[in-house]
C-alpha cells in the first residue's frame, strides 16, 4: 500500500466517522435535552438546627433514621410552634402531607452518610434543599454542619 491509500483510507474514516460521530452527539443532545426538559428545580430550601426535641417523635420514642428526624423537625416547626435558634421557615413543609413524603425525598436525593450520622446525633444544623416542579416535592439534598 501506498501514501496515497493510506491517506484516502483515513479520509473515508473521517468521512464516515463523521456522520456516525455526529449522530452519536445528537443522540446524546437529544436525551440530554430530554432529561433537562424534565429535570427538576429547586422549589425551596432551609436551615434548621437539630436540637433534642427534634430527636424524638410525638410519643417519647427516640427517632434513628435521619428522614424521622427531619420530618420531625418540620412537624415541630410548622405544627407544633418548637423551634431552635437557627431554624427556618420553608414554603414546603408546612403541609403534612408533604412531611409525609420526606422519607421518598431523602431516598431519591442525596445525604453523605457521615452527615447523616451527625444528624442522627443531633446537635447539627442542617441545609435543606427541596427539588420538584411546580408544588411536587420529589428529593431532598441535605448538608449537616456540627
């Protein structure tokens, strides 16, 4: 083979994989464009200290998952007047029903586990922020500081 083959050859390559190339680049825009037309926005967001009331639910009982303690803290919040110095309104919580669907929202976001075990421990603030569209709360992302 000569320089001249191996030149053309290269040139079908790009000619070809050009095409190819750019309809994986499209593909790839279009779902990405699908998956942003979609994607959620951030709807809401708070800080809130986690102090020992917070720690426990409405009967006494000590809470040890990390969404019961937010939830909690929310309920205390909103419902029940209980609040620590540092702690926020939020525009979502305030609705039962949407406390009732904080434990979806912590699964389907995102808390670091050592976070979490500092939550659990109370004695935390917290940084909450709500995903959704519209009024539907769909994920939480949760920051601790001690």
């Amino acid at each position: 083979m000569d320089k001249s083959d191996d030149m053309a050859r290269m040139a079908r390559k790009r000619l070809f994989g050009l095409p190819a190339a750019a309809l994986a680049a499209g593909l790839a825009m279009a779902s990405f464009s699908g998956t942003a037309a979609s994607a959620q926005e951030l709807i809401g967001s708070y800080v809130a200290y986690i102090g020992q009331p917070d720690l426990f639910n409405s009967n006494g009982g000590r809470l040890n998952q990390p969404w019961q303690i937010l939830r909690q803290d929310r309920a205390n919040f909103h419902r029940f007047g209980i609040s620590q110095p540092g702690d926020e309104f939020d525009p979502f919580f305030g609705s039962i029903n949407n406390r009732k669907i904080m434990e979806r929202m912590v699964m389907n976001g995102s808390i670091d586990p050592q976070a979490a075990k500092r939550l659990v421990q109370g004695g935390a603030t917290v940084f909450v922020r709500i995903y959704g569209s519209g009024n539907t709360g769909t994920s939480l992302t949760v920051t601790v500081a001690k």
